[in-house]
C-alpha cells in the first residue's frame, strides 16, 4: 500500500473520529426542517460565529445530518490557514482539507483577509476569484455554502465585527437563496469530548432583510449578525451586544 493511500486513510480515520466525538443539544430543529425542504429548489447560505478551531467540523456535521450530504458543501476559510509557506501546521492543514475532498466531497473556497493582503500581491484578484466561485455554488440548487462572517476566529468567546462578504454572497447568490443563522455554545471543545449547545435561526433572503435593513437604516450585514447574536447568551454577543 503506497504512503499517499495510508495517508487519505488516516486523514479519512481523522474527519470521521471528530465529526461522531462532537456532542451537541440542538434547539431550532424546526429552522432546519424548512432549510432542508428549501435545498429541493434553492440553496442556503449557512452562517455562524467562530469561537474554537473545531467549529468548522462541528457546523460541518450538523450539515450532514440535517441537510445535505457533504459532498454538496462548500466552505469558505483563510487562505492563510492552508498556505504551506506559512509553516508546517498551515501545509498539515491544507493537505488535510485536500484529503478530506477526496473523501468526502467537501469543497474549500479560500479567500485573502484584509490583515494579509500585504503578503499577497494579487489579493483582490483572488478574493473577486473566490466571490464569483462562491456565488456560482450558491445559484445551485441543492448546495451549501457555509462560512463565519467575522471572517477570524474570536479568542474571546464573544462576537467580533463582521466583513461585508456576507452581504454579497447573500446578493450575488440570487432569489433561491435563504441565509440560515447557526450559533454554538461550548462547555468542553476537545477532539474527543466536544459538548456544544447549538441554536438554529430562521432561514431569510436577500430580499426580507434588505427590506427591513431600509427600514431600520441599519445595514444588512449588522442585521444578520444580530440574528446570530440573539442565539446567543448576553455574555458571547460581543460587538453585537
């Protein structure tokens, strides 16, 4: 058996061992009953905040098992954190996304942050790249995109302030599109003993909060993350609070 099989099968060991370890007491199943039903003709834009390194699996598994298979998941992170020339952790990283595609299905779409666009010469081209790849998934019915507008992981356990990408995944997308907000709390984050309180929002398009967005003058990407924030206990609300 050559090295790169023994490598995608234990790559293949490693993202099933943490999807099944992840414990969680979900709330809002209802929410994802009606996200479900819309995939037959439309697609969701499944948001949520950052707080632990495992919250991509976390999300990753409530996708699977109450919406749709991975293989018709795509999601959004820094290219920083998959770049092997950023170190060793980041190319152990990378090559773990890649062999979880293969495995899975999964699809990666990364994207340059503003904080590293001083390392990147071509950093818009690539992210005006990565916006029309995403928004081109999303006009697919069926698919999942998921992604944390903060666009970082927050140390703090508490909401940070949100990008703009939100809003024009959100426009770009088109009619069939329904954003879904998705919040976790977690008691214990570990590989092996994840225990996480998940809250489900109520699905929305593009239009319904556009519509409420001019009526309250508020933009539309605080609004969508104040649906997030209302998931959450006062203490994790943060900039949002």
């Amino acid at each position: 058996m050559s090295k790169e099989t023994l490598r995608l099968q234990a790559s293949e060991a490693i993202g099933n061992f943490l999807l099944e370890n992840i414990h969680k007491s979900l709330y809002g199943t209802k929410n994802l009953e009606a996200a479900r039903k819309h995939l037959q003709e439309g697609s969701i834009l499944f948001y949520f905040p950052h707080f632990a390194k495992l919250d991509p699996i976390l999300y990753g598994k409530i996708i699977r098992d109450y919406l749709t298979s991975l293989d018709k998941v795509a999601g959004i992170t820094s290219l920083r954190h998959i770049d092997p020339n950023r170190g060793k952790f980041n190319a152990i990283q990378g090559q773990l996304i890649e062999d979880w595609h293969d495995a899975f299905g999964i699809n990666i779409i990364p994207v340059i942050q503003a904080k590293d666009k001083k390392d990147y010469p071509d950093a818009d081209s690539f992210n005006r790249y990565a916006v029309k790849t995403a928004a081109k998934f999303l006009r697919e019915p069926g698919h999942v995109l998921a992604l944390s507008p903060e666009g970082t992981r927050s140390t703090i356990d508490e909401l940070l302030s949100a990008e703009e990408g939100f809003e024009v995944l959100l426009r770009l997308g088109g009619r069939n599109v329904l954003a879904l907000p998705v919040a976790g709390v977690h008691s214990t984050i570990r590989p092996y003993n994840t225990k996480t309180k998940v809250s489900v929002g109520k699905p929305f398009s593009y239009e319904e909060i556009r519509r409420e967005s001019q009526e309250t003058g508020k933009s539309i990407t605080e609004l969508a993350m104040r649906r997030i924030a209302d998931l959450l206990p006062e203490q994790n609300r943060g900039f949002y609070r």
